[in-house]
C-alpha cells in the first residue's frame, strides 16, 4: 500500500531520536492520514549537521488533522489528544502488520489481494482453504462494515486466542469481547445430535478437526469457525505448523 510523506518531525534527547511521521494514503474516499511513530537508538557523534527545529509539533498535527490515525509504541493515552478509536499503542516492533490490521478496512481492497497477503497480515493463522471454505460471500452478510469485522475477528485470533484460550472457556469469552469479538462454542443442545456437530467438521490431513467456536458477525449470519490449533495430531501440526486454525466461513449453522 504506498503512502507518501506529508509532514515529519523529530525530537533529540538521551541519545535517542524520536520520529514521527504523518502520511498520507493513496485512496479516493474516507480519512486518508495516519501517523506512525517511533524510537530508534543513535550516536550523535555520527552527525555534524545541527539539528533543524521543527516546523509542526506532532500532537500540533493531530490535532489539526481530525482524522488521522496512529500507530506508537510511546504511550501517549493520558495525553489530551489522545482519540482511542483511531489510535492504538503496538508495544512490539513490528509495526507494519498492526498498520495493516488497523487500517485496512478502511481501504477498498480486492478479496482476492486480501486473500493474497493474509501471510503477512496474520502468521500465527492457518487457513483451511479446501473446497473454497473461506469466501467473503459464505458470511451471508451485507453489510458496509462486515470486512472491518473480518479484520478485528481474524486479528483477535491471530493476536491473542491462544493465550486466552488457556485461561478456560468463559474467560476465553470474556478476553475477547473485551477485545470487541463475539465468540463461542457450540450449545450443549447442539452438542447432543452427531449430525449437528459434523456440520464443523473439516478434514487436514487426513484427520477430521471439529471447528465448533465461532466468531459471531449477528445472531443469525456471518460465522468465522476456527480451532484452537492445539490439542491435534503431529500430522495435522506439521500441515498447520501448530497455527490456530480457520476453518470456514459461513452464514449460520444448524444448532
């Protein structure tokens, strides 16, 4: 996704630049600025230039832009500029995948292309692309925000569904709906009938897997099944190098 440089700033102290950068997004319609901003280390022996005062203050640009966006790992919350729905702190280095998960629902992008990145946008994610499972149109949604949803679903499964699975069913639930994902297992009514519970089934090598927890869009439609990815054979491990596992889109089914 190219984005061009709009306005950059920088601030010296201990021995460590902090750069902020404003860009600004190659599309027709919507918000299009985000910002990025990070630490890097460096010696200022290796420089001779004297430093050049800055034209904008970061949090100046902020403000005047209303509907930029920001990526940091400097925490700015309790700042007075601070807008949580279009900013977000990334406590790791690698910013470009939280970009992507961020902010692509905002871009009109192909499914294809989607489907084309889906490496890079969630690694720790092992898509179960048999029979043409995973499609857009199997959600049975119309919606403007569904790919948004997309998104936050498969970001929470990438990002944090292992490590809150451990912590048992209910707190499972509960981790990610204050993540702002709706999910569950099946109902024990469902568990009762075998035809029921073979609807979730897929087959990876040569095993059937049991995708019974759900991402849930409504009530009535948009489904993302996945399985946790661990409690599995060796074979189907080295298929899916231990990943959590997708495996299908759907409308809704039997319960």
């Amino acid at each position: 996704f190219p984005i061009s440089c709009e306005a950059e700033t920088g601030s010296i102290n201990d021995n460590r630049i902090h750069l902020n950068f404003a860009a600004k997004l190659f599309r027709q319609s919507g918000p299009p600025h985000i910002a990025l901003s990070t630490c890097v280390d460096f010696n200022p022996n290796d420089y001779t230039e004297t430093p050049v005062d800055c034209v904008e203050d970061f949090s100046k640009h902020l403000a005047i832009k209303q509907h930029s966006g920001l990526l940091t790992n400097n925490d700015y919350r309790v700042t007075s500029w601070w807008n949580p729905s279009t900013m977000k702190v990334v406590n790791d280095s690698f910013l470009p995948r939280h970009y992507y998960q961020f902010y692509i629902h905002n871009i009109n992008l192909d499914e294809t292309l989607f489907w084309k990145i889906t490496d890079e946008l969630f690694p720790n994610i092992f898509f179960n692309n048999s029979n043409s499972q995973i499609k857009f149109s199997n959600l049975g949604v119309n919606a403007p925000n569904i790919f948004e949803w997309i998104i936050k679903s498969l970001s929470y499964l990438n990002d944090h569904a292992v490590s809150d699975y451990q912590k048992g069913s209910q707190q499972f639930q509960n981790s990610a709906a204050a993540k702002g994902v709706d999910l569950s297992a099946e109902s024990t009514n469902t568990h009762k009938s075998k035809a029921k519970m073979k609807e979730r089934d897929i087959r990876i090598a040569g095993t059937t897997i049991n995708c019974e927890w759900h991402c849930k869009f409504r009530y009535d439609s948009g489904r993302i099944h996945f399985h946790i990815g661990q409690d599995v054979s060796e074979e189907v491990k080295k298929e899916t190098q231990n990943k959590l596992i997708v495996g299908f889109f759907c409308k809704h089914l039997t319960t």
